[in-house]
C-alpha cells in the first residue's frame, strides 16, 4: 500500500499556495491523517500535492475583537493544550481526547478535521455547536462560511479546489454558559457511533440559551432545534430537560452500519444528551 | 512524475541527507533507505501503531508521513531508545514484565510509552489503557503492557515528588 505518484509543492507562504493549487488536480495536505491513508489505498490519487505546513501564519491560536481564531495548522493536541481555549471554550479540550490517538492527535489539524468533513467527527460538530465561522482563502481574496453552508454530506464541504481553510472562528460565549460534550464508540480513538455536544446558558434560573448538537446520526453535524426551543424560557431544572429529552429524537434517522445500528445510535443519543445536559446543569447548580 | 527531493534531517542525533521520491512514506524511507527496521510497518493507514516514531519531540505515525516531510526535521525511532547492552529503562520494564511476546509491535508501543510518560499524568490502569489504545497487540492481550507501563509511572512519580 503505498501511494502513486505525485508532484509535491511546499509553499511557505499563502500567495505562493493558492499559485500552486491553480492546477487541474491538486490537493492540499495538512496533517495528512486522514488524507495520506486515502493515498495509500490509492482511494485518492492527486497529481499534485500541495503541503502547507510550513506556512507559520497558519499556526496561532488567537484572541480576537469578537471571539478566538483557531489557525488551520493547530494540531488536535495543541488545541487540547491551549490555555486560550481552556479559558473560553473547555469544551474543546473534553472533545480533543477523543480524537483517534496520541499520535494522530500530534499531527492532525483543526482544518483537515474540517475538510475532510466525516459525519462522526469532534471539530465539525464543535463549529456547528459554537455557531463558528469558516475562514476560506480563494484568489478573489477572503470570506467566511457557517457551518451549515460549509457541510453539504459526508466527506463533502462547499470549499473548491482552489481555495484554502485558514481558520475558523468561535465567537465568544457569554459568562453564565456551559458546555460538555460526550461521545460513544466502539474502542477508545474510534471514530464515534453516536457525539453530542451542548450548551446551556441560564439566566434567572430560566433557560436562556440551549444548543444541542449530534455527531454521527446524519450526514452532517446536526442542532435539535425541536428540543432547542422547547426548552427555552423553561425553568432550569432536570424536569425540564426530561420533559423536552424525546424531542431531541424528533425527525432523527440515523443509518445503520458496521459501528452501529439505527436503533443503538437512537438509544444513544438519548443517553448522551441527558449526561452532557445534566454536566452542564451539575457545574451551576 | 517519478522524480526526487533532496532532504536533509536528524536522526538519533545522526545527520542524514538522502534524495527521496515525493510519494516515499516516511517509514519505508527510514527502514528501506536508512537500514532502521526497528521501526515496523503494520497496517499502513494509521490503525496499528507499530510504526510510530518521535518528529520534533511529538510521537507520530510514520505510514502517516511522507519521507520529503522529514527535510529538516529531527527523529528519534527505537534504535535512539537504547541498545541491546545499554537498554532504555522503558525496555528494561517492558522485559521485566513480559510486556512483548513476537514483538512486532514493540517498537511502537516503547516510543508511545516514551511520550505518554512525559505528558499525561496517567493516574490509573484505566488512563494507561486510553493512552496506549492507538498501538495494537495481538499477542499479550496487554495486561503485561500495562503492568510494565504502571511500573514506570510508580518509578516516574516517586522520582517527581523526591
């Protein structure tokens, strides 16, 4: 198993990578994890690959006017460490640890996480939960996507070929806010049968905020906005989320497969977004 | 498109230089063009953890890797741990506890462990299994793995706190 050939370009600066991604079959690696086992099956097969890890700026990890701006070469376990994140969103940290493994947390990044857009997957789901923006460079300069824009199916984004992932953005949360995330699969690093993610924000002990969020039960990550808005302006207790809980099901058909069934995933779901929202309701109260 | 890339890059503290083909993965290029088959080449798609190596202080799959990546990098693979006179005191544990039987996933196993022990606080048998999940075993059902690796955190965390 060893990939065909290709030409290999190592831009060190962003000018010279949307040069070299103007090509009729190029491909950028970023961490390679997921990528470089596709060229190794021969699954993917680019003529030219166009390696931007020597691209500094695209490394930081920074505070913005409006939230945090994670560069596109953070690697999972750089993220994990960050004690910018840790301060705004530890929820990115819990997340992180059940990304694969040691090793493969190292190397991959924020922005090949993104791109490769698997329906299981901890960053995509983390965007689409904190409502995040897509920083996305072409030659006709910058724009900025929604998750809900960027995620069109699995393994499947809106970007082209010729642009590149730069950053996402994560807005900043407002103080009486939490966040937990939890996630089932088979083996430890698995990718997960069933990721939930959630965000509860109280005010006058009423649910101001509520967002929850599902890895694995469709195409892409998906928000319960039935159980959302069911629950908000509810008093903040667990009779409220119980009684709202069978609407995070609602309209829900997740796929069977070899990691799960349609029926275990459903059960799932149910458990994990109990446990996540009950964290949330534990860390307040 | 066959053609080739010079790089240059540190190995167990050796320099190296060597003319690579883009599509060379790292692994084949350190045992196939370097003579360091101590690193293993399992699954070639990241699954079995065999052929994990140190990139600039970070363990890494090196199936995951290609050979032209390495240019200026600094490695460490098992044959930097120790030798068979001079062995790591991670070997020694691994040898004390029967921690290997075919051992043909040793290797990545003794560079994961390296890691592991420098950056997580592994508190429990439980916290050593999650750390060590990215490499497989075939042969010890792991129990002596992590009984190995439980006796280098003992030894790590009196050392810490003496």
């Amino acid at each position: 198993m060893k990939p065909a050939a290709f030409e290999y370009l190592r831009p060190k600066t962003l000018a010279d990578a949307l040069a070299a991604l103007d090509h009729e079959d190029a491909k950028i690696i970023a961490g390679g994890q997921s990528l470089l086992p596709m060229m190794n099956f021969r699954l993917v097969q680019p003529e030219r690959l166009v390696d931007i890890n020597q691209i500094e700026q695209l490394n930081q990890i920074e505070k913005t006017d409006t939230g945090i701006r994670i560069g596109a070469l953070v690697r999972h376990a750089e993220a994990a460490r960050s004690s910018l994140l840790a301060e705004h969103f530890p929820i990115i940290a819990k997340a992180m640890v059940h990304v694969a493994h040691v090793a493969i947390r190292n190397r991959g990044t924020v922005a090949g996480s993104m791109c490769h857009a698997d329906p299981s997957a901890e960053w995509p789901l983390l965007v689409t939960l904190l409502d995040g923006e897509i920083e996305i460079l072409g030659n006709s300069g910058t724009r900025s996507a929604k998750p809900f824009e960027f995620f069109l199916a699995p393994l499947v984004t809106e970007i082209e070929e010729t642009e590149i992932l730069t950053a996402i953005h994560l807005p900043l949360i407002a103080n009486p806010c939490r966040m937990a995330f939890d996630e089932i699969a088979q083996r430890a690093g698995d990718f997960a049968a069933v990721a939930v993610g959630t965000l509860v924000c109280v005010e006058g002990n009423i649910f101001s905020e509520i967002r929850l969020c599902l890895g694995g039960v469709f195409d892409t990550p998906v928000r319960a906005f039935a159980f959302e808005n069911a629950l908000i302006g509810q008093p903040a207790s667990v009779e409220s989320i119980e009684a709202a809980l069978p609407l995070v099901l609602k309209d829900l058909e997740p796929n069977d497969d070899i990691h799960a069934s349609a029926a275990y995933r459903l059960s799932l779901v149910s458990a994990l977004a109990r446990r996540v929202l009950f964290d949330t309701i534990d860390e307040m109260m | 498109m066959s053609y080739k890339l010079k790089i240059a890059l540190n190995v167990n503290s050796e320099s190296f230089e060597a003319d690579v083909e883009p599509r060379m993965l790292a692994s084949d290029f350190l045992r196939d063009e370097l003579g360091l088959t101590g690193t293993h080449v399992g699954c070639e798609h990241g699954a079995c953890g065999t052929c994990t190596i140190i990139l600039n202080g970070v363990s890494v799959r090196s199936c995951l890797l290609l050979a032209v990546q390495l240019d200026e990098a600094n490695i460490e693979t098992v044959e930097g741990l120790g030798t068979t006179r001079e062995m790591h005191r991670i070997q020694h544990a691994f040898r004390e506890h029967h921690a290997l039987q075919c051992g043909f996933c040793t290797p990545g196993f003794l560079i994961t462990v390296r890691e592991i022990l420098d950056t997580l606080p592994l508190r429990n048998d439980k916290e050593i299994r999650e750390a060590l999940s990215g490499n497989i075993c075939r042969c010890t059902g792991y129990d002596h793995i992590v009984k190995a690796v439980r006796t280098l955190v003992n030894e790590r965390d009196k050392r810490l706190n003496s």
